[in-house]
C-alpha cells in the first residue's frame, strides 16, 4: 500500500514538472489564432459581433485538427471536424431544451466518438470535438431557423481553419513531406555521433521512421514527381540506418574513428537544413567532399569496416542528390511515381475495424461505454443541480476521459491546476489592461497563441492560457469573467472527480494489456528474422521491418502508461522493461544482418543459416506465446548447439571475411533470445495472479 501511495504520489509530482519543448511551428500558431480572432474582429467592426462570436468557436474547437501531414489528408481532417462540430451543434440548439432527448443524443455520440480511437487519434479528436460542442450548444436551445443559422457559422469557422491551414500549399507543396524527412535525416545525424548501439534504440527515431513512412505512402500522399525523390529518400535512410548500426556493432572491426563519424552526421545535419528550407543542398555537398576526403582511410584495416564504410558514403551521396529534387522545384528532375502503402501499414475497412471492437474486452469499446454515460450523467448532474455554466461540465468530462488510465489522470490533474493557475491570470490581465473590447480581443489573441504553443509542452499551463481565452472570448456575450472562471473551476474538479470515477467503476488497466503488447513486438521480430533467412526475396526484408518498428512503437507507448498506473506490480514493471531492452538488443541484430545482406546475393553456408534463422524465430515465437498466455516457456532445440554446428561449417567457408561476420552475428542471436527466454521464465504470472499483483515461480 505504501508502494503504491508512493507511485502515486510521484506520477502526481511528474505530471506536474515535467515539460516537452513546443513542437508547434509559429506558422501554425499564428494561422490558428488568426482563424480564431479575425472573425470576431470583423464581427465587432461592422455590428455583427454574435456572427463573428460563431465562426470563432467553430474555429477554436477544430483547431487541434489542423495537425502536420499530406495536405489532401489535413484537408480530410479538418473537412471532419468541422462537418462533425457543425451536425453536433444543430443538434444542441434544437433539442438542448428537452432533456430526455439530449440524454439520449450524449450517449449516442459519447458511445461514436469514443469508439473513434480505433483509427487513432486524429480521428479520436473529430468524436471529442463533436461532444463538447453538443453539452455547449445544448445551454442555448433554439428554434430550427436559428440552430441551422448557428450550426452554419460553427461549420464555417472550422472551414476558416481549413482555409488558413492549406493556404501556402501552392507555394510549399511537398513542406510536409519535406519536414518529415528532415526530423529522420536529423535523427539519423544524432546516431551517427554515437559511440556504441549495442542496447539502446532511439526512439525518436523509430517513431519519426514509422510517421515518416506514413506521410509519404499513406492514403493521402501526394502524387507530384517530386514523389519520386521523396521515396528514394526514404529508402536510403532505412539503408543508412542499417549501416550505422553495422559500423556500430560494437566488434573492433567494425569501429571507425571519431572524425568519419562526425563528418557523417554533418552531411546528414546539412542534408536535414536543405529538406527544411527548401533549398539546393550546396553545403550538405561541400560537407560530403569533406567526407570523401577520409573515406579511404575509415575504411582501412578491416575488409568488414571497408564494406560498410564505402556503402554508407554511396549513400550519403545518393542522399545530397536526391535532396536536390526533393520538392517542387525538383518536379522537373524527377518521374513520376505512384508509391504504394507495403502491406505491414494497409489499414482494413472501417466497418471491419468497428465491428472488430464491439466487444467489452476491447480498449476502445470500454471507452465508449465510459463515454457515453459519465457525458450522459455529467449532463444530468450539470441540469439537476442547476449548475451555473453547467455545460464545463459535461465538457471537461469530454476533454479528460481518455481510453487509458494514466491519460485520464494526468489531462485531469493538468486540466484542474491549469484552470485555477487560469484564474489567477485572467484575473490580474484583466485588471491591468483597458477595459476595451479592442483590449479584451487582443488578449484574447495573445492567450490563444500561448495555448496553441504550450499545449505540447505542458498541458497545464496551455490549459491556463486556455481557460483566460475562453473566458474573454465569452465576455463579448456578457459573461462576467470573475464569476465565469470560478465556475470553470467548479465544474472542472467535478469533471475531473467523474472521469476518473468511470476507471474506478470499469477499469481497462495497461498492466492487464501490457504482455500482449510485448509478445506482439517479440513475434514481429520473429518475423523479421525469419524474413531475413531468406535473401533470395528482398521484398519482406522492408515490410517485416516496418512491421516490428510499428510493433516497437505500440509496446513503448505500452510500457509508459503501465509505468504511470497506480499499484501496478513492481515485478511487472520490471518485466516489460528488461523485455523491451532486450528486445532493443535483438532488433540491433535483426539489423547489422539485413546491413550485411544489402551487400551479398546470399551468405557462406546459405541454407545451413537460414535453417538456423528459422529455428530462432521460432524460439522467438515461442516466448512470446509464453509470456501472451503467462506459462512457462517451452524447450525449443538448443540454439547454443545448433550455432556451434553452425560455426564448425562457417569455419570451413572460402568467404572466411563474409563466414567470420555470420559467426559473430549467430552467435549474438542466440544470446538475445535466450536471454529472452530468460526473463519471460524467471517470472511467470499465472492468469489468476495477475489481477492481484502476487509473483509465482515455476
């Protein structure tokens, strides 16, 4: 009990301190702010002030889906949203007066918004969006006439946001994809500076790969002849990344100096400035002749070094040139290509998805339970006790539950000590500035860009910033500010107190996911190395890849939120840690081999080391079924046995360079995934034990 009041009392402390460095570019603040404050200054110039009060919230409320990616599917995502926010709206206005039926409307739409995170999160802010503006139209009940006049000027609002977020696409095309590769080639530039990667993967990098090959083969890719040059890019920083990890495999033979890794990660830093500017990359060029000029001696003393020191600067050089096409500019250099999504990324249909998840044991139906009655009872409580401003809560209810616990608590605390830090500031701005409704908008702008910026970085203080634009924002309506923030506060610590009341009552605990999530990663990896045992079909090496970094992403994500859950068993934690490191290990493996395979039809002693492939990766699936079902890990054939075998005939090969590095690679293989083994056996859980959190040995 003490451990978890302890754990507790320091996931409260870290949700507090703990900051992110603003990944909004100014653009984007600014276009959003002026999509919100534009229209009530137009509004306010020509008298009609209520119109301008309606656009704006239409656009505040979309704001957040005006998020990075392919234009044509930042246009589908902001389209959504605001069809979403404008059908939720008219329907607030007219049956917000009849409370039986708006009962009704909230769990319908509480219950289909929830279950929109099953295709993740742009679309899961369309559901969000759509239940706060039906609790808020709800406290203004309407005739038809006036609901379609109101839901008209919300919708227009988010088409503003629509306008203002693709208003440069005839001037930077390709910025998104441009953007996307710099974050990789710049991720890229970090792990050539690296000493070793032997245990540790970069996960920022593992994530911008995966966004970074959504961007550019997604559903809404563009189809420019620039595309070409983007989907080379991309495949040469898969290739440098695996040469990276082949030069840093921690064997002497593969080292190289400190001085040709430097000069890598600057070609890569400059190849990185180019696809952000928008510019011919003459420096990532100077800094390539740079390279070039220690190449030789990089290479020298080991024909292992020399293979992969030369392959990473054909690279880098294939790279320099390829930014010179990569945007509009380059349309004329480059063919045209229509680059399809590989199978490891094709989404299934969206009624095959839902249909998939209507069942209590999934996340995502949970979630739209809870959804559908805390908004339904928070709506209820909000009319029963007549509540001023009641519609907060319904709405904070909307914006803090989330389909994970450690989510919901921390958007709740955040959102609670955000709106009353969101007091004290709207309450001293206001008594410093004019009391003008020019001032008032001006401020309201300011606060605007700050929540827009911040919201990243810490929730709390963006909901600070958030809370004070609000609450001017409805001073334009007669809403007294002082009595408008202290009954935000109110009804955001009752909304908070019910979101996480709805966990209470019907848990979806990480720590019950958490193994599942892992063993998803294990037998993705399993599937890469199976996929590499065959090198005569190059085509899987690239999707299984895709694949177990999709897989690698989804278990991390697991693994922090079952770190932020309260009592969660320590053996547990410890568990999915030395599992996720050691898995970190094998993937490292997985990819010095494919970089050794970039280079050769096939290895020494082929189809004696496939075989071996295959029975690791069937060791590999093994585990993973172990620790999914929380048994013992069956007896797979020795893999320490099979490796000897293995050696005695590498031992024999011609290609002794080529046999030495299959050697050296078969024989950390077996190290991985016996060490795996080892952790998934030295502590079972039987499935009885897990919910109460007690250790079982074999």
């Amino acid at each position: 009990m003490t451990a978890s009041v302890y754990s507790l009392r320091a996931n409260v402390l870290e949700s507090l301190t703990r900051t992110k460095r603003p990944d909004v570019p100014p653009w984007v603040v600014l276009r959003n702010t002026l999509a919100v404050v534009l229209p009530l200054a137009i509004g306010m110039a020509t008298g009609y002030t209520a119109a301008g009060l309606g656009i704006a919230a239409g656009a505040l409320d979309t704001m957040f889906s005006d998020q990075p990616g392919p234009y044509r599917q930042r246009v589908r995502q902001l389209l959504l949203a605001s069809l979403a926010a404008g059908l939720a709206a008219f329907a607030g206005f007219l049956i917000g007066g009849h409370l039986p039926s708006m009962l009704l409307a909230t769990a319908l739409v509480g219950f289909g918004g929830g279950m929109l995170v099953v295709f993740g999160t742009d679309l899961a802010r369309v559901g969000m969006t759509s239940m706060i503006l039906l609790v808020v139209t709800a406290a203004y009940p309407t005739s038809p006439g006036h609901a379609a006049t109101g839901a008209a000027l919300i919708f227009a609002g988010g088409l503003l946001m629509m306008l203002f977020s693709i208003a440069a696409w005839p001037l930077q095309r390709y910025r998104p994809e441009r953007q996307a590769l710099a974050v990789v080639y710049r991720g890229l530039a970090a792990v050539a500076r690296q000493r070793a990667q032997d245990d540790e993967d970069e996960p920022a990098l593992s994530g911008a790969m995966t966004t970074l090959q959504q961007t550019l083969l997604g559903r809404y890719h563009a189809r420019g002849r620039a595309m070409e040059a983007f989907g080379v890019m991309l495949e040469l920083a898969e290739r440098i990344r695996l040469e990276l990890t082949a030069l840093a495999d921690g064997s002497p033979a593969s080292a190289v100096p400190l001085r040709f890794r430097v000069r890598v990660a600057r070609v890569l830093d400059h190849i990185a400035d180019a696809l952000e500017e928008g510019v011919a990359p003459a420096a990532a060029e100077r800094a390539l002749a740079a390279l070039r000029a220690i190449e030789r001696h990089a290479a020298e003393t080991s024909p292992q070094r020399e293979l992969h020191v030369h392959a990473l600067a054909g690279q880098l050089a294939a790279a320099v040139r390829n930014a010179n096409w990569a945007g509009s500019r380059g349309e004329q250099r480059a063919e045209a290509a229509d680059l399809r999504l590989p199978a490891s990324l094709r989404q299934s249909s969206a009624r095959a998805m839902l249909l998939a998840n209507l069942t209590p044991h999934s996340v995502a139906f949970r979630h739209a339970v809870r959804s559908a009655v805390a908004l339904s009872l928070a709506l209820a409580l909000s009319r029963g006790l007549e509540l001023p401003h009641g519609y907060w809560l319904p709405m904070t209810v909307a914006i803090v539950l989330r389909p994970d616990f450690a989510a919901t608590f921390n958007f709740g605390l955040l959102r609670v000590v955000g709106t009353v830090l969101g007091l004290l500031l709207t309450t001293a701005l206001l008594r410093v500035i004019p009391d003008e409704p020019w001032a008032h908008l001006a401020l309201m702008g300011v606060l605007c860009m700050a929540f827009r910026y911040l919201a990243t970085a810490h929730y709390g203080i963006a909901v600070a910033a958030l809370t004070g634009a609000v609450v001017v924002l409805l001073s334009f309506e007669g809403v007294d500010p002082g009595v408008a923030v202290t009954d935000r506060v109110i009804n955001t610590a009752l909304a908070s107190g019910m979101a996480l009341l709805a966990y209470v009552l019907w848990p979806t605990w990480e720590h019950g996911r958490a193994r599942a999530a892992l063993a998803d990663m294990l037998d993705a990896y399993a599937e890469y190395l199976r996929a590499l045992g065959r090198p005569q079909r190059r085509g899987p090496h690239r999707e299984t890849r895709t694949a177990a970094r999709t897989a690698r992403t989804n278990a991390l994500a697991s693994l922090e939120r079952l770190r932020a859950e309260p009592a969660t068993p320590a053996a547990l934690v410890d568990l999915a840690q030395a599992l996720f490191a050691n898995g970190n290990r094998l993937a490292r493996t997985a990819m010095t081999l494919e970089a050794l395979l970039q280079h050769r039809a096939s290895l020494p002693e082929q189809t004696e080391v496939s075989a071996f492939i295959d029975h690791a990766a069937t060791a590999l699936h093994g585990i993973a079924g172990a620790l999914r079902e929380q048994r013992a890990v069956v007896e797979a054939p020795d893999l320490r046995l099979l490796q000897r075998s293995l050696g005695a005939l590498l031992a024999m090969s011609e290609d002794q360079a080529g046999a030495d590095q299959v050697a050296r690679l078969t024989d950390r293989l077996v190290d991985n995934v016996d060490t795996l083994a080892h952790v998934v056996g030295r502590c079972p859980l039987e499935p009885a034990a897990q919910s109460a959190g007690r250790r079982v040995h074999p």
